[in-house]
C-alpha cells in the first residue's frame, strides 16, 4: 500500500477539518462501493456461510466440537464460535 500526502489531495478547508480529528495519525479510507463488501465477488463469503451452516447442522445432529474441528481442520473455539454465531442469528 502506498501513501498519499493529505494536503497534495484534499482541498485546505477539508484538510484542516481531518487535522481536528486525527493530527498526525494514519487513517484508512474505504472505498465508497460499500457493496463489494470482502469476499462477495469471490464468492468467500457465501462458502464461508455454508460452511458455518452446515458445521452448525452437524453439531445439532450430535458430532463433538472435537470431530468437527478436526473435519473442517479448525480450532476447537473457532468451531464453538461458529456455533454460537449460528444461534444467535437464528434467534428471534
């Protein structure tokens, strides 16, 4: 990643409103296409959803946070972690 002085970029009054906040820091600025949010063009995200979903489903069948872990080669907190997501989310 490359930097960008500020002042080469930004107009002065808008310069000086980002100094009130943030002097001296390093800021990221998103993108403004909020859509392509990370791993929906690659389709990550939705593999990773069914994934989870289907980890969540193989736990409620009765397999242990042990077997899966070992299954989808994650930690076992990463497996508790997936399974709790998955009820929050489906609670009303």
């Amino acid at each position: 990643m490359s930097y960008l002085r500020a002042e080469e970029i930004l107009p002065p009054e808008l310069l000086s409103q980002v100094q009130h906040y943030a002097q001296g820091q390093t800021l990221y600025i998103p993108k403004r296409d909020h859509r392509r949010s990370w791993g929906a063009v690659s389709g990550a995200k939705e593999l990773l959803a069914k994934r989870n979903l289907e980890i969540q489903a193989r736990r409620a069948a009765g397999e242990s946070i042990r077997e899966l872990a070992a299954q989808y080669c994650l930690a076992e907190k990463t497996i508790q972690t997936i399974c709790a997501a998955c009820r929050r989310e489906a609670a009303p």
